[in-house]
C-alpha cells in the first residue's frame, strides 16, 4: 500500500486493533477499561439467575478443566471457549443493565469484556492486554457507530446495532488480545462482518432473545479472531464494499467520513456511560430524575400528573413508548413510562421490579398518567420530570442535578459497586473490594498478571 492510497475502512480498524496491543494508552483510558470490567462482571453475577441465562447454560457442558477452556461468571463451570463467551454475554445483557455507547447506540459490556476477558482467560493473557481488548472493542464499536450516523439509519432499518456491530467490536477486542498483525485483524474483521446480524423486533415486543444476541456477538467475533490467526481469509471490503454491512445493514452508500479517521481509543472515556438502573439505556436520564423526587420524600399518592422530557430520539426507540398492559418483563424493561413510575414508586430499579412488580397498582397509576414530551434540545442524558400534585404544587427535577459519577464512574465508584453487588449475590464482604483493589493495582504497578488467576477468588461453583 503506497503512502497515497488512501486506507479503506474494513483494513483501517484491522491496523487499528493490532496496533492497540503495543500503543501508548493514557491512565485515564486503562481505568475506563477497568471500570467497564468491573461492571460487566458485577452485572454478570447479578443474572446469574435469570431464565435465559439458566436456559442456555443447561445447553453447554461443564467439562473438566483444561487449558483454551473458559468459566462460565455466574456459576463457575468451565467449558469450551465459545460456550463461556456466549453465556458470560447473556449475563450481562441480561438486566439490560450493561452500559451504552452513545454514537453506535450499543451495549459493548455485554460483547467486548467477555470478549476480551474469556478469551484472555483461555489463551493466559494478563491483565494489561485484556484491558487494551477491551479498549479495542470498545473504541471499534464508537468509531464504527459514526456519530450515531451509521447506528440510527441501521436502527431505521430495524437492525439491532449492538449484536449487528457487536460482532466486529469484539472482533477488534480478540484482535487485539491475540496480538494479530494489521493483515490478520483485517481478516478478522471482514470475516465478522459475515456472521453478523440482530433485529430490534424482540424489544419491541418484549420477548427474550436479545439477550442471546449479544451473547452470540461476543462468540462471533472471538471466532473471527481465531479463525484469521489461523489463515482463514476475511472480505478485505467486509465494511465498505457495495454488499458489505454498510449497504446491506445500514443502507448507505458510501462509507461516513468518521471512517477516513483513525479510531480514538480516549472516546472510551466519554462516550461511555454506565447504567444504575435496570431498564433501556434511552431510559436513563428520566429514571435519574425520578430517582431524584423519590429521595426527596414526595408522596406517590399525591401525583395528580406526571410530564416528562425525553430525547427526540429515544422517545422513537422501539419499546420506549410502551404503556401496556407489562405482560413480560422486557416490556416493563424498555418502557419509559414504567421506569418513570417504578423509581418514584421504590426508589430503586433493579431487575426484580421489572419483573416482580410490573402490576404494582401504584406504578401501573403513575405509569397511565405521564406523559411524554419529545425534547429537540437536550441530549442523551437530559430529562425533566415534573410533577403536579393533587393540592395544586408542582415539583421538578432534572437528570442533571445527579453526581456525574453514576453514568462515569471513578475509581470509588466502581470499586464500592462491584463489592455490593457481590455481597446481594451472597459473596464474602470484601471480596469485591479486593477484587477492585486487585485490578486497579496491577495498572499502577504495571504487574503483569493473569487475568484468569485474577478472577480466581470471585468466580464460585453453583
């Protein structure tokens, strides 16, 4: 290639992943990457009871231990590769409480850390190469959302970005924890772009598979990864060519020109943010703001009203504008409304009100009475949630009045969240901490240790 032509998308990313195993990474980005792992793992603990992740791990074999083999997070078991890396994914995705990158409009925790995690975990990477997978993963998965460019006309077209993406971002994850040169990652790419695909149609109606679909992503493309290691060649214009994922799932024409960039691996600092809550990324923010009201004491039998800001955008999102009757879980998941009046009614929004509570009288009330107004100026994480109250007082409060630390965590954050939710999964207190502890050492002392041995004491047989 002459220093004129110009790099094509699909060869772009390839160089980009490999290049991600060696470049110099600010302690900003490494700690990104480590809060991401911590989150995923957590929420990965916190559905280790839930229906299809138990449903899937019945169809996977617990084998003797053995080298290239990798655990199942949530009940210890070990198994082939792709059999970890599909339920580890399930898992996460399956409170819908995996965080969300904003221009791909996807959930990376649930595809790119086990990704990069498992697959470390069976080839005996350490902690400082699987840290740069995820970062890989992660910053593959902005640069191909394009500034929501490439994301919403996929979403226009009923694609699901996260599985549909999803593939090629962990696909650059493997990439880079196998230290695959530019030609081999290139490969690897262009071969996820093959085996991909996911449709919004199950979070619209509110049935189950979505979860498999991430899970199926992060297996996709580890075994992209795995397969061009071993020679098996990738369509070198899998991205960009007349039949390649951009035409065929976003519709487009011609490559955005986000794609002439290079990916920026400091977008994994910003354009990522956790959820603390069980429910649709695009309810976030008013779920914030409700969480906000509740803590300020109001009485949820005085609302006479509910009006609420939403983001344009997700106000259009498949399963936003639900109201009901919540005859499944994942209904209650993605409604706006429901979020809305489950956290003025308890004050937290945990999976198990999504699926425990969603006839609660009191929110069902609250959930036919609110409104949702459109909102063209603010952003994704705006919101405005006013109340009128029955003697005639109106109460308002904004998303943006929450500490900046519950969508981006800090160190304190991320280390205070793994340990509690190990301990509501009934893990010794303290064993979250010191895995944090663990985990934030090693990038400080630029150790080099195995992330499997790292997850030794927080992994448990069931």
């Amino acid at each position: 290639m002459t220093a004129t032509t110009p790099v094509q998308p699909t060869a772009r990313l390839g160089r980009f992943a490999s290049d991600c195993a060696t470049m110099p990474l600010s302690q900003e980005v490494m700690d990104k990457a480590a809060y991401c792992l911590l989150d995923a793992f957590g929420l990965a603990i916190l559905a280790r009871g839930e229906a299809t992740f138990l449903a899937y791990c019945d169809t996977i074999a617990d084998l003797p231990e053995k080298p290239g083999y990798a655990r199942i997070w949530g009940n210890g078991a070990h198994t082939l590769l792709s059999g970890a890396l599909e339920a580890n994914g399930i898992a996460v995705h399956g409170h819908f409480h995996d965080d969300s990158e904003y221009s791909s409009w996807s959930h990376p925790a649930s595809f790119v850390v086990p990704a990069a995690v498992s697959l470390g975990e069976a080839c005996g990477a350490d902690l400082d190469l699987v840290l740069r997978g995820i970062v890989s993963g992660y910053t593959a998965m902005n640069w191909l959302g394009a500034g929501e460019t490439v994301a919403r006309a996929m979403i226009a077209r009923g694609v699901r970005t996260s599985p549909a993406l999803g593939t090629v971002g962990a696909a650059a994850a493997a990439a880079t924890v196998l230290k695959l040169d530019s030609g081999q990652a290139a490969k690897a790419i262009g071969i996820a772009t093959s085996i991909t695909g996911g449709l919004l149609e199950p979070v619209r109606t509110g049935s189950d598979e979505w979860r498999l679909q991430n899970g199926r992503a992060a297996s996709g493309g580890v075994t992209a990864a795995l397969l061009a290691a071993r020679g098996v060649v990738g369509a070198p214009t899998g991205l960009e060519g007349p039949k390649g994922l951009l035409a065929a799932y976003a519709g487009l024409d011609a490559p955005p020109p986000d794609w002439s960039a290079d990916p920026d691996p400091e977008a994994i600092v910003s354009a990522i943010v956790a959820k603390p809550y069980a429910t649709l990324g695009d309810n976030m923010a008013p779920a914030v703001a409700a969480k906000l009201l509740h803590d300020d004491g109001v009485d949820v039998d005085a609302i006479d009203g509910i009006r609420l800001t939403l983001w344009r955008p997700y106000s259009e999102y498949p399963g936003t504008d639900f109201r009901g009757p919540f005859t499944e879980t994942a209904q209650a998941l993605a409604s706006t409304v429901f979020a809305t009046a489950a956290m003025l009614t308890f004050g937290e929004l945990e999976y198990d009100i999504n699926r425990d509570r969603r006839d609660h009288p009191t929110v069902l009330r609250l959930a036919a009475i609110a409104t949702i107004e459109p909102d063209d100026v603010g952003g994704p994480e705006d919101s405005t949630i006013e109340l009128r109250m029955k003697d005639g007082t109106v109460l308002t409060r904004s998303s943006r009045e929450a500490p900046r630390t519950l969508l981006y965590h800090d160190r304190p954050t991320a280390t205070a969240l793994i340990e509690a939710r190990l301990l509501r999964m009934g893990w010794a207190p303290g064993r979250g901490t010191a895995f944090a502890e663990q985990v934030f050492g090693a990038i400080d002392s630029k150790r080099a240790v195995a992330v499997g041995g790292l997850l030794d004491p927080v992994i448990r047989r069931f």
